[in-house]
C-alpha cells in the first residue's frame, strides 16, 4: 500500500513508502518492542515487502507516550501497548494479502 504524495518541486505525484516506527527508548524497549521488532521484520519479510517499506527499527527514541508502551506509529497513527499479536494485527491491517 503505498501513498501518494506531490513533489513540490515539478508538482509530480511520487509514490511515498509507508512509514513504521518502533519506538526503542527504555520503557518500550523493557516492555519488549524489540519482539515487536523481529515479528515486524519477519512480516514484511514474509510478504515481499522489506523494499516497500521505511521502516524505522533503531533511531526512534521515545515517543513521550511511556505509560502507554510499547509504541509503534504507522504513517502518522499511534498505537499503544503493541506486541508482536497485536504488531501483527496492524501490518495485516494496513498490508492486506493481495489475491
């Protein structure tokens, strides 16, 4: 699934890659996002789309949402106590199985 966005420079629609952070600060991480992180790798492996998608495993720090981890934030959208079911879950939702 991917969206579309206009490149300001020529006004030309360019396909964006969606978007997935997985937040890796201390309280995400020791509430076991980095599981999150290997069931996510291991879906869009799975599915073909690790060049499809920019994913961000390692560089997101916290989200300021602690209480609530772990976090994850699909193209703008958070979701709160994420794991690997629930990670699972999102990625079908927004990667639905073609055919």
């Amino acid at each position: 699934m991917l969206c579309r966005e206009t490149d300001s420079n020529n006004d030309k629609d360019v396909m964006a890659k969606p978007k997935i952070v997985i937040c890796m600060g201390s309280s995400c991480f020791a509430r076991g996002n980095e599981k999150t992180v290997e069931a996510c790798e291991n879906f869009l492996a799975s599915r073909g789309l690790k060049d499809e998608v920019d994913v961000d495993l390692g560089a997101s720090l916290c989200t300021g949402n602690c209480a609530d981890g772990p976090i994850v934030i699909v193209d703008g959208k958070i979701y709160k106590h994420v794991d690997p079911l629930v990670m699972r879950d999102i990625l079908e939702a927004t990667f639905p199985q073609k055919g």
